[in-house]
C-alpha cells in the first residue's frame, strides 16, 4: 500500500522536474491532495487493467510549474485531477490509450499525445469519457 493509494505514492502524483531545478514549491493545497487521493484511486483501476507498472511523467502541477511547460491555465493538472504516463511494460502509448477506451473505466478526458504520452483526468462527479488524439497536426476526437 503506498500513501496515496493502493499502487501510488505522493511523490510520484506531485514530482517535478522542472519545480526541483527552479526551486519552485508543487506542494499541493489540502483540497488538491484530496483530489489527488481521488486521481490515484482511479488510477489503480488502470494499473490493474493493464497488469503492468505505471510510469507517471507529470501529476499535479502548480501554476508556475504549469506555466513554466507551456499548458494552459485551465490544465486539469492544476486541479489535481490530471496525470500523464506511459505503461512500456503493457504496450506503446497507442496500445495503452486503445486499453483504456475500450475499458469500463469512468475517466474525464483520456488523450493520447504526440504518440509520446497518455493523459488522463477524473473527476468526482463522473467522467465524460472524451478520448483525443493530438499530435503536430491538432485535436482529433476518436470513439
Ligand atoms: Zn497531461
């Protein structure tokens, strides 16, 4: 059992790269560290359907940190609710994104991105289940 699920800790929802070498603080609010208790539970349902360890690139992201790798303010990775992650174990990005859209699993958005990356969001009250494809060209939304 890790600290803030069953399968993630909270050093691997909060850690950035680009915070440690400016000196910036991601320590996240009490109410985002709620949220990311709620982000990792329902990440444990993707890391038991793909049976494979989860490798997260980029969770909760303060403003600046945000800011500082060019997204929007609107990121849902300021809420908390975002993570970005690869499954090298289970398959590529696209393999890991078909998985998950094909599964019951309730998210918000699911994106594959740049074919580097897959982004997923949950929220509380439910998910829309909107999957994306961006990649150079722009947004593609797929079934
Ligand atoms: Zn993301």
């Amino acid at each position: 059992m890790k600290n803030l699920s069953k399968y993630f800790s909270f050093r691997e929802l909060t850690f950035s790269k680009i915070a440690e070498d400016h000196g910036i603080d991601n320590a996240p609010t009490p109410d985002i560290l709620e949220k990311l208790k709620y982000t990792a539970s329902q990440l444990d349902k993707v890391r038991e359907l793909l049976g494979k360890p989860v490798n997260i690139s980029s969770g909760y992201r303060c403003l600046q940190v945000n800011r500082r790798l060019g997204s929007k303010d609107t990121s849902q990775h300021l809420k908390g609710e975002a993570v970005d992650f690869k499954c090298e174990l289970f398959g590529n990005p696209k393999q890991v994104f078909d998985a998950i859209k094909k599964s019951n699993i309730q998210f918000d958005q699911l994106i594959l991105e740049f074919n580097s990356w897959v982004h997923i969001s949950f929220v509380k009250e439910g998910g829309r289940r909107e999957c994306l494809i961006i990649d150079r060209f722009g947004v593609e939304r797929v079934k």
